[in-house]
C-alpha cells in the first residue's frame, strides 16, 4: 500500500550525524540508525574507525551547528 511507504520508510532512513573524533577531535560524519552506527565511519584525519553495528560511541559528542 503506497499509504503506508512514508510511516515504514522514515523508520529505516539513515541519520547522518557530523562528530568530533574521540581521539583528535577533527569532524567526521557518521551514520546512524536507531542509535547504532550503519556503516564504518573513518576519521580522515588519525584514521580513527567506528564499525558498524556498535552503538554511537558515548564519548563522542555531536557537533553542533552554529
């Protein structure tokens, strides 16, 4: 049913999210989806790697927009 496809789809539709890295600091986009990360996020500055399926590391903050 077409009616159902935006309630079913938003709950499948990943977040990206702009962080710092918890190692250096430098930004680095991740993608989420229900608070566990999608797939590997690499920062492009130390290398740092989240991979995918571990929940949104803790002492990651969210970058926040100014």
């Amino acid at each position: 049913m077409a009616v159902l496809d935006g309630c079913e789809g938003s709950s499948r539709t990943w977040n990206l999210e702009e962080r710092s890295c918890p190692q250096c600091g430098e930004e680095m986009d991740v993608y989420t989806l229900r608070g566990r990360v999608v797939e590997d996020a690499v920062c492009p500055k130390c290398g740092y790697t989240i991979k995918a399926q571990e929940q949104v590391v803790p002492g990651m903050k969210e970058k926040e927009e100014q």
